[in-house]
C-alpha cells in the first residue's frame, strides 16, 4: 500500500511539475511576443518653409528662417511640450534662441526611464526658399522610429523672434499598429510664453511669471500672424525585411493523442500561444489561413518527433506585413491527422 501511495503521490508530482513547466514555457514565450512586435524603422522628414513675403506680406523680417530642429521619439508616457503648459527649460533654451541642445539633453534623460528611444537634434536652420544665407541647410532628415516608442516631438525657433516657433508634440506615425506611409502636418506658430516683445528681434522683456505656451491667434496680436508657416511630411522609407516572427518551443510531455488546442490570449493583439501534442514523430505543418482559406502563415514545417508544442504568432503574414483584425483558421496537419480551430486578431 505504502508502495502504491509513494508511486501515486510521485506520478502527481511529475504531472503538476510539467504543468508548471507548460506555464512558465507559454509565459517566456508570451513575453518573446513583445520583444518580437518591436521593430525599428525609417522616416523621411521633409520640412518645407512657406514662410515668406506672399504668406506674410509686410510681415516678412529679413534673414526669416526656421532655426535648429530639436526633439526625439517617445513612448505615451512622457511629453517634452504641449499647449496650455509652461515650457520647459529646454523649450525655453529652443524658443528664445533657437539653440536645441537642452531639450535634446530632455529627451536623452528619458531614454535610461524607457520613454524615449531617440534624441533627434539637427543644428542648421531650415529655410524658405526666399532666403540664401550661410546657416541654411538640408530641409529633408531621416531619423529611426522604434514601435515602442512611435511618438515623435520636434520644435524649432522663428528666427529672428523673441519666442516663437513651430513644430509637433507627441504625433503619432502609428494608426492602430500600423506605421503611417505618408503624414503632413500645417506648421502654425506658437508663443513660447517667456517673452512679451513684438519685435523681429531675439530676447526681450521677460514675462514674469511665464505664461503657457499658446498658439497664437488674430486675436493676440503678435506680428508672427497664426497664418501657415509651412509643413512637416513624414515618409517612411524602410521597414525591416522578413517573414512573421515565430517561436517555438518543446516540453519533455510524451502524450497519447494527437491535439491542437486552442490559442491564448485569444482574441489577441500582439501575440498569442499555440500549443499541439503529438504521439509518434511525424511530418507537421502548422500553418494559419483567413477566411477565403489562404493560407497567410506557416509557424511550424518538418519533421517533429513525439512531444508537446508550443509556437507564438506575432499575427503578421508570412511576408512580414500586419495582418488585418478578423477571424482566422489555423490548421495541424501530422501525417494523415488534421485539426482545425479559429482565432481572433484584434488590432
């Protein structure tokens, strides 16, 4: 009796072993999918300057340009300027001088608390066609955009201005999961809200205290004029090569049935754990199709000998594009034996 309650008690301790196992394995490979849908990719920036005699007749001080471009790429969970708040030393620094190194200095003290992903800093004035002058430069950049971090803040000093600029807080280059291809954005200008002089000058009277960055309106009078100061198009202009993202992996199970289970999370966004069991070794295709029975991605193809299975889906196709939301089959096929069961792709 001793005996059998000893090989009981031991079977039950394996059983609830290889469960753990099974949960820490679909909990590593949970966390893979994560780090697999992190990708980084390219963007165009092209700044064009319509600031000029025609957009501001009369209103047109000489030397006009858009000074030093400053910012960086960022996650929701910070922001380095928006309207209605009290600029920040390195806004301060960019609006009143047109110097960025402080609020690209902003950004990088950021990145150590996993909110941002680049600082982006050009020193050359962007300018209008109009004015041919020592500090102009290239007006398109190219910058790295990672997908955790899909927000990007730029601004740039109206030069000469006492505190003026243009630029974009927390723009998204992402819709749904997916990277805009194409985004412009109207340049308006804004008042940085530390300076009260209405002058084509730098500096001026301080406002003490300051005041709230404002975008700035008929109404309030500044020689700036709220008219369109030009645009920011951002292209992107490479993704990274290569077909969806799987991860498989294997526990030391020896199971009696042929089995493929259904997939969790499901609905799922970012990834999602299939597992399958299979008695004898046999010749596997795991492979998922949509609704026209196309197949859109194969996870797993060869050879397996007996064991259980688990295979992460990162929901992209087999081509390396974002699937779109909707019902999906995916199908085991070992040999002679097919299983089939549904899944839910929510972006």
């Amino acid at each position: 009796m001793r005996i059998e309650a000893t090989a009981r008690h031991t079977k039950t301790s394996v059983l609830r072993l290889r469960k753990t196992l099974s949960i820490v394995a679909v909990a590593c490979l949970m966390l893979a999918a994560t780090q697999l849908r992190a990708e980084v990719v390219t963007y165009r920036l092209d700044v064009d300057n319509t600031w000029s005699t025609t957009s501001h007749p009369g209103l047109f001080p000489e030397a006009a340009h858009f000074s030093w471009l400053g910012g960086g790429t960022h996650n929701d969970r910070v922001s380095f300027w928006n309207e209605g708040e009290l600029a920040s030393p390195g806004m301060v620094e960019m609006a009143e001088s047109g110097v960025i190194d402080m609020l690209a200095g902003e950004v990088r003290s950021q990145i150590g608390e996993g909110k941002a992903f680049r600082s982006l800093a050009w020193r050359w004035w962007f300018c209008p066609q109009e004015i041919d002058v020592g500090g102009c430069g290239e007006t398109s950049v190219e910058f790295e955009v990672d997908s955790d971090f899909p927000l990007v803040t730029l601004a740039t000093m109206l030069g000469p201005s006492p505190d003026w600029f243009v630029g974009v807080s927390g723009l998204s280059l992402q819709q749904e999961g997916r990277w805009h291809t194409s985004l412009t954005v109207d340049l308006r200008p804004y008042d940085g809200g530390t300076r009260s002089a209405n002058v084509w000058e730098l500096w001026g009277p301080q406002n003490d205290p300051p005041e709230p960055i404002r975008l700035i309106t008929d109404e309030s009078g500044e020689l700036i004029t709220p008219a369109s100061l030009g645009t920011m198009t951002f292209t992107l202009v490479s993704v990274p090569e290569g077909p969806t993202a799987v991860v498989e992996a294997q526990t030391g199970d020896e199971p009696a049935d042929f089995e493929l289970a259904q997939n969790y999370p499901n609905p799922f966004n970012s990834g999602t754990a299939i597992g399958f069991a299979l008695p004898a070794a046999a010749e596997v295709e795991l492979s998922v199709h949509d609704l026209l029975g196309q197949q859109v991605a194969t996870l797993i193809q060869g050879r397996r000998p007996a064991g259980a299975y688990t295979a992460l889906w990162d929901g992209r196709h087999q081509s390396g594009q974002d699937l779109a939301s909707g019902l999906y089959f995916y199908r085991l096929r070992a040999g002679q034996q097919v299983q089939t069961r549904k899944l839910l792709l929510l972006r």
